[in-house]
C-alpha cells in the first residue's frame, strides 16, 4: 500500500533522522508538526485498511468507541513515516511536539504493565502462527481462530476431550481413518490409513502423530507440524473400498448401490457372487445380509480371492476396533468356475445373483436352477457390446429370465457456496430503494454487519469441473416360472 505524504511531513521527517548527531533546530519546525498533528487526526493508516476520523467523531463523548478506536491504532502498525521514524529514536532527543504526538497514538496510562505484556505476547504468537500459515488461504486461517476460540471455551474442551453422547467412542489403534485437507471448497488431500503405535502421517502440508490422534473424538480437525488443520474422521465402508488396494477394477459404490435395490437384499438372505474381483461387492453384500445371511463367492483366479480375502479382514479389523464387536462372518471364497461348478451349488438356493463377469451369459444355465422364482440376477457390464451379447445368449438359450431394466448411473457433483467478493465479504442482496436517504441509511446498516442476515446473501451454483465418467452398465434379469 503506498502512502503519499505532504511536502510538511516530508521535512518533519527528514528534520528527525538528524536529531540523533544534532539535537537543536527542532523549534523551527513547530508550525509543521502542529500542522502534521492536526491533518494525522482527519485520517490514520495502519495495516491494509484506513480508519477515518471526522470532527463528530473527535468530539464524540462516547468513550467505548473512543476505546475502541485506540486499541485498534495501538494493535496495528501504522504506515506513518512520522511514527516508524519516531519510535526508533530514543526519548531525550525528542522535541516535546514529537513527544505529544506519540503519547496521543499510545494506550492509555492506566494500563498497567501485565497488559502491555499480554499485548506483545498475544502479537508475537499472531506473527509466528501467520509466518507458519502463510500458505493457508483465508478460509483456513477463520478456521484456525475457531478452533483456537473453541479450545479457550472450558465447555468445548470438555466437549472435545470426552464424549458426551450415549455410545460415543473416541479413535482407537487398529482404526481406519481419512485424513482430508480442503481449500477453496475442493480437496486437496484425502489419505486412509490405519491408526498404529508410534507411526505417522507424513504430507505435504505437515506430520500428524498418529499417537496424538489416539483418544480424540472422531470428526475433529487435528494441527499438522505446519498448523495446517487436517479433518480426521473415521472411514465408511464407501471410503474403504474407495481407497484399499485392488487388482482388478472395483464395483463402485455408486453401482453396488444401484445392485443392492435391483436384488431386494434383506438381512438373512443368501446370496452368490461370481467375479469377486478385489472384493468391492462382496463387502457391501455381507453388510446387507447381515449375521443371519450368507454370501457364496466364486471367482476363477486365485489372485483375485487373495487380494478380496485381505480386504475382508482388514476391514473386520478396523470394526472390531472400532465398536468392540465383530463384523460378520458371512462370505465363503472359492476359487473355482462356475460354468463347471455345478456341484458347488447343488442343494443350495439363492435369494439374489450378482454378476460381474466378460460373458455372463455362459454361467447362467449353471445359475438360474439355483434361483429362488421372482428373485433377480443383477449383472454389471463394462461395454455395451456385453449387454447385447447377455441378451442374445438369453435368448439362443431360451432361459426362463426377464429383462426389467438396462441402465447406467451417472453423478453428477455440484459447488454450492455463499458468493463471496475479491476481499473475502459476503456479497449482499440489492434490494429496489425508493429514495437516496432510505438507500444510504440500508447500506450503512449492512456495512456494519458482521454475520449477515439470513436470505441476505446469495448463493453461486454450478456443475463441478471434475465429473465421475462411464463406470458400468447395469442389467436387470427377474427369474420367471412358465
């Protein structure tokens, strides 16, 4: 920010970096500093913003906003060559209009020396947090003075440091945890990990001790080495299968979801699986069916099972850390391949059937005996040329089966935000005015508002720039009886 200063304040301050060798000479320029005192007062900078004083103000009895107005000059640095150049001087060489101005811009003589250290403590730690902050945007730094606010609160440190809730449980070892950092309304960093004894989490943006994240209340925001607060939370099932570690591709959680509906699974049910893959599907099955329900699942290569066998139980793990019981034990794995696995299934019938195959339409003679009358066969297809084929092989081969639905699911993600202005405020809501004073006296009523009214603020809305593609197409088969 410039500042531009008169001819006056030019020579006043020129006249005071030579009071250091020669102290005389500083009467000849009373006149300028009573002047420079006197146009100071119409108008101080410090900082990046301006304080404007008028005479109604000046004259003002109210001594609050008088208070006021002088904290906020003594807390700021002010862009004054006058006052930088003054400060830097010792007092005996001071002319005593030097002196009157700077006993005007400091605190008042009743605060006693505790506060004056308060004061520098306070601002000393300011500078070290925004020197360490420095690659945070505004929004973080909000975020940091609310949770500094809400840690000074006893109440929300009690909050914070204990659950209050009936069944609330605080992070434990052996956990799945998501660490998330966003800014400007995207995320820049998501990691799962699993919460362990003495390890950590190492960023971009800082470290996180894995052991000062034990005990904490999950869904808190947790200081990195850089204080960069990082959302800790506990990992859904959607976030696991998401981020474990695969070989094939996963079903997403958008189509497993899609299936679930399409098959009616209800806790109890009995479900086969072929084409485990790395486990996606069956994970979201055993959750469906429940302890009472089973999950028979077949795949061909014995890689596959290894890698959904391994994701099954660390997800067990991290459950059984996480509320104290055991998820269920419901999936059964076999390597083998349907077309000829006619004796696996014998003496067994199935509520559901969940396909994810090249050509399911070769299994399906082998499956549809075992399928209970009404009951369907979801089965999910990467290309279109698949569902023709599923639907040519139903027919050559004459299966009592029944094409409901042909369908893929798309999301689409959107950014809804309050509209902001280039300096971070709210913008406001134009209302018609029915004359210039009404005008001027809403503008100045909304200026003062800190926390906007509600429905006084628009809101910006738009499709996000990254957009899920093509995943699946899903193929709805109900069993019929003839």
């Amino acid at each position: 920010m410039a500042v531009q200063m008169p001819r006056a304040g030019r020579l006043i301050v020129y006249r005071l970096t030579r009071t250091v060798t020669s102290t005389p000479g500083h009467h000849r320029h009373r006149d300028i500093c009573i002047n420079l005192n006197s146009s100071r007062l119409d108008r101080k900078s410090f900082s990046t913003s301006c304080l404007n004083f008028n005479k109604d103000v000046r004259h003002n009895s109210d001594p609050s906003l008088l208070n006021t107005k002088r904290s906020l000059l003594c807390r700021k640095r002010s862009l004054s060559p006058l006052e930088r150049v003054s400060s830097l001087l010792p007092r005996d060489v001071l002319s005593p209009e030097v002196m009157q101005l700077r006993e005007q811009i400091q605190p008042p003589e009743e605060d006693t020396h505790m506060q004056k250290d308060q004061r520098h403590a306070d601002t000393s730690s300011m500078l070290s947090t925004q020197e360490q902050t420095s690659g945070l945007d505004t929004r973080d730094e909000s975020l940091l003075k609310e949770c500094d606010s809400n840690s000074q609160d006893p109440l929300n440190a009690e909050l914070c440091t204990s659950p209050t809730l009936p069944k609330e449980t605080t992070l434990a070892y052996g956990e799945l945890l998501i660490a998330e950092y966003r800014r400007k309304r995207d995320v820049d960093f998501r990691k799962m990990f699993q919460l362990q004894t003495g390890a950590r989490l190492q960023s971009s943006w800082g470290i996180v001790l894995h052991d000062d994240v034990a005990g904490q209340p999950a869904g808190h925001f947790h200081r990195t080495s850089r204080h960069v607060p990082i959302y800790i939370r506990r990992a859904s099932l959607d976030d696991y299968v998401l981020n474990m570690k695969r070989g094939p591709a996963i079903c997403y959680p958008k189509d497993a979801s899609t299936m679930l509906m399409m098959m009616d699974i209800t806790e109890g049910d009995c479900v086969l699986e072929s084409g485990t893959g790395s486990g996606a599907m069956s994970l979201f099955l055993s959750r469906a069916v429940g302890c009472r329900g089973s999950v028979l699942s077949i795949d061909i290569r014995e890689d596959h099972l290894k890698r959904a066998m391994l994701n099954y139980e660390r997800w067990r793990a991290s459950w059984r850390a996480r509320r104290g019981e055991e998820w269920p034990d419901n999936i059964q794995y076999h390597n083998a391949d349907l077309c000829t696995a006619s004796s696996l299934l014998a003496c067994q019938g199935f509520n559901a059937v969940a396909l994810d195959l090249i050509n399911p339409h070769l299994v399906l003679p082998t499956v549809i005996p075992h399928l209970h009358p009404g009951a369907v066969c979801a089965v999910y297809l990467a290309n279109i040329t698949q569902v023709m084929d599923l639907l040519e092989g139903i027919r050559c081969s004459a299966l009592p089966l029944l094409c409901e639905r042909i369908m893929e699911v798309p999301i689409r993600d959107w950014l809804v935000s309050p509209a902001l202005l280039k300096n971070g405020q709210y913008c406001m809501r134009k209302a018609p005015f029915l004359n210039e004073d009404q005008r001027e006296e809403d503008m100045s009523d909304k200026a003062e508002q800190e926390n906007p009214a509600f429905g006084s603020v628009p809101y910006v809305a738009r499709p996000h720039p990254e957009q899920f593609s093509h995943t699946a197409f899903l193929v709805k088969l109900r069993k019929f009886v003839g």
